[in-house]
C-alpha cells in the first residue's frame, strides 16, 4: 500500500484511510467485534489510517482491531466541541477509548460551518494547538464541506490538516462548486496542508463507477489520500485493488456489487423535503419534521438521495 507524508506534518499514512462512520450506529450499527474484524483486515493489508469522530460511536471497534497489531497506526477523530473545556473532554475521551497515548489528527469536525468556524469555536481550536504542543495529538485539523472553509483553513498557522468533502459530481460541497473546491484543495496543498478526500463516492452514488470516482479525487493536484467508509472485508480488497490501478469490473474477482436493499433516513435529516419532491413514486413523505420512507412504495431506484444536502439518505 502507498504511502504519503500529509502536508508538512510527519504522518506518513497509506494512501486508503479506513472511514469508520459508516460500521458504527449512525449507519449499519456492526457490533464492535466484528466491525473491528473489518478494520483488522485493512490493517493487516497495508492500511495504517483510520478515520474516525466522537459522534461516530466507533472508538470500541477501533480499539479492538488494533489489539496486537504491530504496525504504527495513525488514527485521525474529530470533535463538534466549541469550548477549550469541551475538546478537553473530546480529546481525553479519545485517548481513553482508543487506548492509545496519542492520536494522530484531531480535527474540528466542522462540516457545514464557514470561516466563522474559527472565531466560533476559538477555544476548542486553542485546546488542540495545546495538545499538539504537549505532544498528545501530532496534528490539528478540520474537516469540511464548505470550500470558504478549506480557503481560510489554508491560511492559518495553526492548522496541519485539512479534510474536505470532494466528489467527481460535486455533491454535498457548500459555497461553491467541484473546480471551486479543488482550487481550494491545490492551494491548501500550496501552503504545505496535508489532505485528505472525503465522499469521493459521494455517500454511495457513484458506485457504479468506482474506477471514475476514485481517478477524478485522486487526479487532483494535491490530493493523494482517500477515506472510504467500509463495513466488509470484500469492500477493502476491492478498493485496495481499486487502489493499485486495476479495474475491478463485474467480471473481476475482487468486484463487490452494489447490494441496495434498503433506503434509510438518518438522524441528520432536516426536513427541508428535497427528496420528497424528487421521489417518483410517493415513497416518502415528512412526518414530525423528517423524512419517512413507505417501503412498500420504495422501489429503490435511488432518486432521492442525490437531492439530500445532509447526507442522510442510505441505502444499506
Ligand atoms: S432531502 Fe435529506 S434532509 Fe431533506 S427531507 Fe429528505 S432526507 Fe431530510
Ligand atoms: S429510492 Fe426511489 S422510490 Fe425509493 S424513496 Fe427514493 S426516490 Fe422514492
């Protein structure tokens, strides 16, 4: 597995980062267990960087598949907190659920914010700074969806890494469009930030061009490392061959098809009623504020959840 040093921190990472979201239980809800036989199997394939939040849930998992592991690994998590006092407690939380003496990236999971991020949340950025000085975290960084964001972040001294969301149709970027975010991308990589992708398969819509997807992030000056979110052993094979360069096609053996069996809603629905417009078949409907699926009606054709701004439609 290649490896890339991030920007001008000393993190050398592999070239796959195990997204860990989407085993935890805002998505498939795996028992720690066996999601951290998935990651376990990454780990002993090459990958050395996990991708991980507080919201996620997913620290168990994680501490489980490193059990006597014996490469280095570079775990990267991300916080909501605003306050000094509040990334405190999401830093130690880490510390002691991972089991681990440092971590590699803290970032300030920020997503949706804009630059006013940082005057926001000044007090949980100045905690990460301390904590990188005391050597607890070897890295601060923020994660992104917003393209003002990844501009301003590029500016500042204080931060190592940046994370934005960066797809080949553009879906979920705020306040600009794909060529905007990747200009964004090339001059963070200009300022020596280290980066990494997130969505390049845009939440799962563009499995069905895998080979495009991961060609477009990975074709983009600057940017050299992906976080894929998986929750099966076929899919690490598949992406780490996707990853070598060869084509996985359905006649491959390490191809994993697409198995849409179920639409679900997740809790980040903010029942702004986009996919309900968008459904062809009156399948969904707001209820209390959120988007409801009538799986009788749900034909699984997958309309909808490009629409979402948020993400929260999956199909699992
Ligand atoms: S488009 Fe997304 S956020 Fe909007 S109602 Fe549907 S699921 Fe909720
Ligand atoms: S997958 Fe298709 S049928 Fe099902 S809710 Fe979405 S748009 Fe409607």
């Amino acid at each position: 597995m290649q490896k890339v040093t991030l920007g001008n921190t000393s993190l050398l990472v592999s070239q796959l980062c195990f997204g860990a979201l989407p085993m935890g239980p805002l998505q498939r809800d795996m028992p720690p267990k066996q999601g951290a036989q998935v990651i376990r199997h990454a780990l002993d394939r090459g990958v050395n960087f996990i991708d991980t939040a507080q919201v996620y849930r997913t620290y168990e998992h994680i501490r489980l598949a490193k059990e006597g592991c014996p490469q280095e690994i570079i775990i990267a998590t991300k916080s909501y907190a605003e306050t000094y006092n509040e990334m405190q407690a999401a830093v130690e939380e880490a510390l002691t659920e991972l089991d681990v003496d440092t971590l590699g990236i803290v970032h300030l999971h920020a997503a949706r914010m804009g630059p006013e991020l940082f005057e926001k949340r000044s007090g949980a950025l100045r905690c990460l700074v301390d904590c990188k000085k005391r050597g607890i975290i070897q890295a601060v960084g923020i994660s992104t969806h917003t393209v003002a964001a990844v501009r301003a972040a590029a500016r500042r001294d204080d931060i190592d890494v940046i994370f934005p969301l960066i797809n080949v149709r553009g879906q979920g970027i705020r306040g600009g469009s794909r060529e905007e975010m990747a200009e964004a991308i090339f001059e963070a990589h200009n300022q020596g930030k280290g980066l990494y992708a997130m969505k390049v398969y845009a939440g799962g819509n563009l499995l069905q061009d895998r080979r495009g997807a991961l060609d477009y992030v990975l074709g983009l000056p600057g940017m050299n490392v992906v976080a894929i979110g998986m929750v099966d052993e076929k899919e690490v094979d598949m992406n780490l061959h996707l990853l070598k360069g060869e084509n996985v096609d359905a006649k491959s053996p390490h191809y994993v098809p697409i198995t849409s069996k179920k639409l679900i809603v997740s809790r980040f629905c903010k029942g702004c009623g986009s996919c309900v417009e968008a459904c062809p078949n009156q399948a969904l409907a707001l209820s209390n504020g959120k988007a409801r699926v009538d799986e009788e009606l749900c034909i699984l054709c997958g309309y909808c959840n490009p629409v979402c701004p948020e993400f929260a439609i999956r199909m699992v």
